[in-house]
C-alpha cells in the first residue's frame, strides 16, 4: 500500500490525528546542527576516570580488553 492508497482509505479526522501526531513528534525532535555540544557534554561530567587494558596482540586476539579500575 502506498501514501497516495493510505491518504484516499483515510477519513479527514484520521488524518488531522496523524498530522498532530508528527507535529508532537518533530517538537520533541534534536537539531544536532544547532546544539550546543560543549554544553551537553560538560553537564553530564562526573569527574570519574576509566581506562581499558588490551592485551598483547602477539599472546592473544581478544578484542573484549581488560577494563581497569583507577
């Protein structure tokens, strides 16, 4: 079934529900052009380090690594 199919099956209230519907949608939806990145990320700082230890390729082929607490 394609668009124009749905739009001539669809009764006038269907489709004024459906539109209010993406209207919600698109205000809650992020502009990643327009956010402040910098800002994001320093809020969500908590001061906690982490580090991951890999082994060594020529023992081992793990990818997993060995996390590290510091």
């Amino acid at each position: 079934m394609n668009v124009k199919e749905i739009l001539q099956i669809a009764d006038k209230g269907t489709l004024d529900e459906c539109l209010e519907i993406l209207r919600r949608i698109d205000a809650n939806t992020l502009n990643a052009q327009t956010m402040d990145w910098g800002a994001w990320f320093a809020s969500r700082r908590t001061g906690e380090l982490f580090s991951t230890k890999f082994y060594n390729q020529n023992i081992t082929d793990s990818g997993i690594g060995d996390p590290m607490n510091t």
